[in-house]
C-alpha cells in the first residue's frame, strides 16, 4: 500500500459494483455479515450498501468489544472505582456508556471516583509509578487485538515489582462469537440466516486467518478477511458473492496486505504466556459463551485486580426499551430500536451501540443511515 486513497477510488468502486451486478444471481439472496464494528462503520460513511444489488444484503455482526461487554462487568469497574479508593484507567468510549440505573464511569467520576482515561495500558503502568500510594487499576478491554498490549504491560509490572498495578481483564475471543452466531437456530422469532462473513481485519492481523477455517468447513459459511477502506469493503463482498454462486465456502483474505494465515507469532505467544482461557463469560446479545474470553494466568495473579480485590461477577439485565442484544446478533438493526435517534443518541445513550466507535447505533446516526432508509 502506497496511499489511503488508492483504496478510495471512485472509479474502481463503480467497476467492482458493476461486477457485483454481473454476478449476483436476481434469483438468490446473499445474507453477508460484517462481524467487526470498523467495518460497519467504513459501510455507513462511504454509503457502500447503495452500490450493492438489492438481493445483497449487509447484517452488522457483534464486533465491538465496548458494546459486548456486558452491564454487570462495567458495574464492577464502577463499584471499584468507588468503594476501594483506587485510580482506575480506562479508555474514553468505556466512559458514557449506560451501567445499571443508567449510571456510568463518567457519572461516577462526578460523584468523586478518580477514574482518568488513558491511551493504552502503558499510561496505567505510568500512573502507577507515579503514584506508589495507590493502587491502579487498568480495565483492559477488546478482543484479540488489543490483548497483546494488556500482556506486554503484566510483563512489565512484573518485571518492576510494581505491587499498586493491576489489571480488570476483560479480553474476549472473535471465533467464540461467530461460532454462537453460526450455532443459532436459523427459524423461529428473533433468528437469521448468514450466508457469509466478512471477517475482522485488525483482530485477524493478530490471530490469522487460520481459525475460521473450522467454520467454512462445519457450516458451510465463506469468510473473507476484509480490511477497512471502502475498496477493501467491496472487493471482499464480491469475493463472497463468487464463492457463493460457485458453491464453495472457504476462508480467503482480501486483507493480505496485513494479515497471514498464522497471525502475528510475537503476540500469540505473548497471550499464551500471560494469559488462560476463562471457561464462560457473557457476552451482551450473545449470553454466556464457553472458552470466549481471557484470564490472567495463575502465575500473574498478584496482578489480577478481580483476585486482589474479591470482585465477583453479578449479571444484570439491559434496559427494557434498548435493543442493543438484538442489533449486536443483527437480528434488528439500528432504525428498528424504537428509541433511536430519540430517547437514545450519542449524548444521551441508553445502550453502549450508541455510544462506542464502533457501535452501529453510532454508525447509524453519525453517518444518517437511518435517515436514508427512512425515506427509501
């Protein structure tokens, strides 16, 4: 890759549509999910489902890890931030979103909590030599991509005696996910069928393309690793849609410019290192899935802030009117939550879609999504 805009070219988006149109057979539907939330939002800004045929239909998939998390696991980092006297660190789109009776990190920062919000683990690990009187806590959130960096940090903290640092782990795994998406019962109320995936970009730069391959060859499902500039978008949509209508159902990277079949070695190993898998967690919209986060591992347990500080996990439901579970399964979208755009928008949210970057409510609203198909 040269230049950005190499991957913005008008002209090459107009000849990929007009292949899409060639190709996708009027008399079939491609049902193709979108897991992560930066493609989503790359779909919304540049208005790419516009120059898709109509029988090709784009589903926004969980691949938020903000909007995951569920309402009992933030509760936590909020209760500690205000019962234990700790600096907790935490990223700024952890900060509005809505914990239970509506209270946030940012509400509780109002009420006396000293909750600063960093960059990255490196600035916790700062904040705790600068104040060795106090205990610092790094909520760690995201899923493969961003794990890595939570493991360099323990590393760190070990190999420094920092004793007043710890980390809230909250990592989860991608393939956890599309495996209960691919799981679910494809009739009944709230079901849907996926015919393909465009697979995550930036978490497959650190787990490779290899661990979908499982699910191309149980449920007969293309992936293709896409990356996120609107050409990238196109493209992989159109190496779906072949895959398809030639009857087969691989794994292929449109992404080959970041992402391999093996990953990034350095990171796996690092995981593997400071990390265990966690027998179950919730996910929200996607219930309690086995083998689907991460843990800090026995050997760096003195770093573990859920064992240093006795948290334990309570779930709580979301709000009633939110219908963050069903948009996150891309069983509804945006526009179908009856309080969007209106009880619901990014100063006000009532669920974390609307207030992560990579949420679709946010998607929806920043870019006028729902807006459009209103008057479609």
């Amino acid at each position: 890759m040269r230049y950005v805009e190499e991957y913005r070219d008008p002209g090459l988006a107009r000849r990929i549509a007009a292949a899409l149109a060639a190709e996708a057979d009027p008399a079939r539907r491609y049902r193709l999910m979108e897991f992560c939330g930066g493609h989503t939002h790359a779909i919304c800004r540049y208005g790419l489902e516009d120059l898709l045929p109509r029988n090709v239909e784009l589903i926004h998939g969980p691949g938020c890890p903000v909007c995951v998390l569920p309402v009992g696991r933030l509760d936590m980092a909020i209760d500690l931030a205000l019962s234990r006297g700790v600096i907790l660190c935490t990223f700024g789109d952890m900060m509005r979103v809505p914990g239970r009776d509506r209270r946030s990190l940012m509400r509780a920062k109002a009420e006396g909590a000293d909750i600063r919000m960093v960059l990255g683990s490196a600035d916790a690990l700062r904040l705790a030599r600068e104040n060795p009187g106090r205990e610092v806590v790094f909520f760690a959130i995201g899923f493969e991509t961003t794990a890595p960096t939570t493991a360099v940090a323990l590393l760190q903290a070990a190999a420094e005696g920092l004793r007043n640092f710890s980390v809230f782990c909250n990592h989860v795994l991608t393939p956890a996910a599309i495996a209960a998406i691919l799981a679910a019962p494809e009739t009944g109320e709230g079901r849907l069928r996926i015919d393909g995936f465009i697979g995550p970009g930036h978490v497959s730069t650190i787990i490779g393309s290899g661990p979908y391959e499982v699910f191309a060859a149980l449920h007969r499902r293309p992936i293709v690793v896409a990356g996120f500039e609107p050409l990238d978008l196109m493209q992989a949509v159109l190496m779906l849609v072949r895959q398809m209508n030639e009857g087969r159902a691989a794994v292929e990277t449109q992404f080959a410019r970041a992402v391999t079949r093996e990953g990034n070695r350095r990171a796996l190993d690092l995981l593997q290192r400071v990390f265990v898998r966690r027998d179950g967690f919730e996910w929200r919209g996607l219930g309690h899935l086995p083998d689907s986060a991460l843990a800090i591992a026995p050997d760096y347990a003195a770093f573990d802030a859920e064992r240093r500080f006795g948290m334990a996990y309570q779930a709580v439901p979301d709000h009633k009117a939110c219908a963050c579970a069903e948009i996150l399964r891309g069983v509804k979208k945006p526009a179908d939550c009856r309080i969007f755009g209106t009880a619901c928008t990014p100063d006000m949210p009532m669920g974390s879609c609307m207030v992560s970057p990579e949420g679709s409510c946010a998607a929806y609203y920043s870019y006028g999504r729902a807006r459009m198909e209103a008057g479609a």
